[in-house]
C-alpha cells in the first residue's frame, strides 16, 4: 500500500500540476484563442422623424434608430419606462415635432430603467458625445432590484454586448459589473449566447487572475459591429413662440373636469377600474424602498450619470411624482431623492423634480393616476426640454 501511494498517487500529483502548468501557459500565450477577423455591417435607415421605439427587438433596424438618434445632434434622444405608454398629444416625441419642429426619439416601456440605459449607452459610447439624451426617472425605480432581466435582454441587444466585450476603452469594473447582474440572473435566461456567458465566466472567474485573464482575451473571438445609417428624413425647426403659461392652465381645467367622482385627484375612468372597492372607496398603500446605502437603481444611476459625463453628452432628467393622497410614507424615498439632486447639482446637469410626499405640496394634474405623468406636467416638461436644448 506504501508503494503504491509512493508510486502511484505521487507520480498522478506530479502529472497533474504539469498539466495545469501547461494549461496556464497555453492560456498565456492565446493558444486557446479563435480568432475573429470577421465584421458585421448593420445597415439602417434613421427616419429623422419624432416616434417611440417600445423595444429594440424587433430587429436591427430598431437598433438603427437609436444609433442614428445619438448621432444626429439637433434632435433629442430619450429613455423613460412605463410614461411612454401613456396616450397624450402632449408627450414630447409628438408634441415637440408638430409644434416646433423638434425632433424626439423615445425609447422605452415598463421596466427600462437605469441599468438597461446605462448598457445601451456603453455599448454606443462613442456616439454620444454632444447627444441631447433625456431620462424620466421614475421613484418607483428604486423600491426594488433594478433593471429586471426581460428588460435588459429586450433592450441591451446581443450586437450591443458585443460592442462592449469588443471595446478595449471599457473599463473592465464595468464590464465585471454587468457579468454580476448576469451572473445572478442566469436561471432566469432561457435563451442565452456566447456574450452573455462571457461576461458571466469573466465575473466568475473574476478572484482567479490566470482564469479571468483567459476569458477576458476571448474577445478576439466576437465579431467588430459597425453600423452604417443613412438619414432619409430631415425635421425642419419651427421659430414660433408658444403660451406656455396658457397651455398649462388649459391643460389643468381639463384635468379637473376630468376628476370629478374621487379626492385623490385621478382621472375618474382610472379611479373606478382600478382603485373603487365595493364600498366605493379606496385603500392607501404603504409605499416601501430599500435603504440608500443598498440600492442597486442608485448604483445604477450613478454610473449612469457618470458615463453621460465622461463622454460629453448633453444630459438632462425628469424626477416623476407618485401620488401622496394614495401612497403612505413618501417620505421614506427622500434620502435618495436628495442624492439624486445633489449628484445632478454637483455634474451641472439641468433637471425638473415634481416629486413630493406631501399632499399640499401636490398639484392636482401632476400625474393622471397614481404614478404616471398627467397632461400639465407633460407641458412643463416639454418647456422643460425647450429651455434647455433650444438656444
């Protein structure tokens, strides 16, 4: 027995750390490496005309849009969620091109949040520098995880994670932080690729420098993505002046009329499919939040700020509401409100808040239900975007 663990097992030891010495080399000398030449050329049309794109999948072209919305400098390129869905003449993909011939591309519906943006615009960095780029940033953003999973694989498409695998000049925190989001997600993708295991074995492999290195030099392996768009359409700016005051005045007596069957100032269609209960009444609900030293949409939003920073985009948010005669202890989302403006303030960033989590704060018209953007509030914001990318 004392030969054979002399002989045997010693020599089995022996013969293993060869074997990993020689993998290591192989791996330090892109042995294991296939390299690929090759380029995938996207060509697209940009309709230089004001619409919403829900998603990115539908196909390439989807993608086309975004790129040639960033691209194109005169006009605005903007990311919010569930807002977008809201059927209004005042929204500002429709508003501002009829009204004053101000291009607006919209991209977004529910559960597009900081995250998902943020990945978007880092796989298209190099094509934001003097981008107008407006973000609704929604409260309810941050009483969860952050970006869910089907957002981010709607919106963060395969040729975009290529584009950051390819792309050298991304610092490699970032793209650790997305194999992270990836990584704790992985059950919930039923269809994944080649860029979403890349950037889950650089995370996992992330303590190990030999392993991670490795996975990291597997970028040779992904295909170069260029994008070629053509402009088929030009929106012709409109020098008229608009009575913003009367807009808005009009705006909010329409609103009031509108509300007349409850007191928590809601659109009375609203209130009684969704908030009557049998009585005829309603029931408040407790608003909760994760605490700001834990909030992942709050790390998300950082990065996302300093990204638009660092590339000279030409940033700008809206804070939306959320109702306080529905929500209990609106308070509660305060401290990350305060480190939203004081973050905005400090990067110079122009922004408009209406949040508030007092009732006689709140104007009536603010929000059209409990936490989407009402009719008034869509003329501020468009005279928001008018002051501010307008000269």
């Amino acid at each position: 027995m004392k030969d054979f663990v002399k002989y045997h097992v010693f020599a089995i030891s022996i013969a293993l750390t060869l074997s990993i010495s020689v993998i290591y080399i192989m791996i330090s000398n892109d042995v294991f490496y296939t390299k690929n030449n090759t380029q995938k050329t996207i060509k697209g049309r940009f309709n230089d005309s004001s619409k919403l794109s829900a998603n990115l999948v539908e196909n390439e072209k989807s993608e086309a849009q975004l790129i040639g919305s960033l691209r194109e400098k005169n006009g605005i390129t903007l990311f919010a969620s569930s807002e977008l869905s809201t059927s209004s003449i005042n929204i500002p993909y429709i508003f501002l091109p009829d009204s004053l011939g101000i291009r607006v591309n919209a991209f977004g519906h529910a559960h597009q949040q900081s995250f998902s943006i943020f990945c978007q615009l880092l796989a298209l960095k190099d094509e934001i520098k003097d981008s107008k780029i407006t973000i609704i940033l929604s409260p309810g953003w941050f009483q969860g995880e952050g970006t869910n999973i089907e957002a981010f694989l709607e919106f963060v498409r395969p040729n975009f994670l290529k584009q950051i695998i390819k792309d050298d000049s991304v610092p490699l925190a970032y793209k650790l932080y997305i194999g992270e989001y990836l990584y704790k997600n992985q059950e919930l993708i039923s269809n994944s690729n080649s860029s979403i295991d890349y950037f889950i074995n650089l995370y996992k492999h992330k303590d190990n420098e030999k392993l991670m290195a490795f996975f990291e030099n597997r970028k040779i392996e992904f295909e170069e993505i260029n994008y070629q768009i053509e402009n088929s359409k030009k929106i012709i700016y409109k020098n008229q002046k608009i009575d913003w005051q009367k807009k808005f005045m009009t705006a909010t007596e329409n609103f009031a009329d509108s509300t007349t069957e409850n007191s928590i100032y809601v659109l009375n269609s609203y209130y009684n499919k969704y908030l009557k209960n049998e009585s005829g009444n309603f029931t408040k609900s407790d608003f909760t939040i994760q605490e700001t030293t834990n909030n992942r949409e709050l790390n998300d939003f950082h990065l996302l700020v300093k990204l638009l920073k660092k590339m000279n985009a030409k940033p700008s948010f809206m804070i939306q509401a959320l109702n306080p005669y529905f929500y209990n202890d609106l308070n509660k989302f305060n401290p990350i409100l305060r480190n939203i403006i004081t973050t905005l303030k400090k990067e110079k960033i122009p922004f408009i808040n209406f949040y508030t989590d007092k009732e006689g704060d709140y104007k009536p018209g603010t929000l059209l239900d409990i936490m989407h953007s009402g009719e008034p509030t869509w003329i501020k914001y468009n005279h928001f975007l008018v002051n501010t990318y307008v000269k």
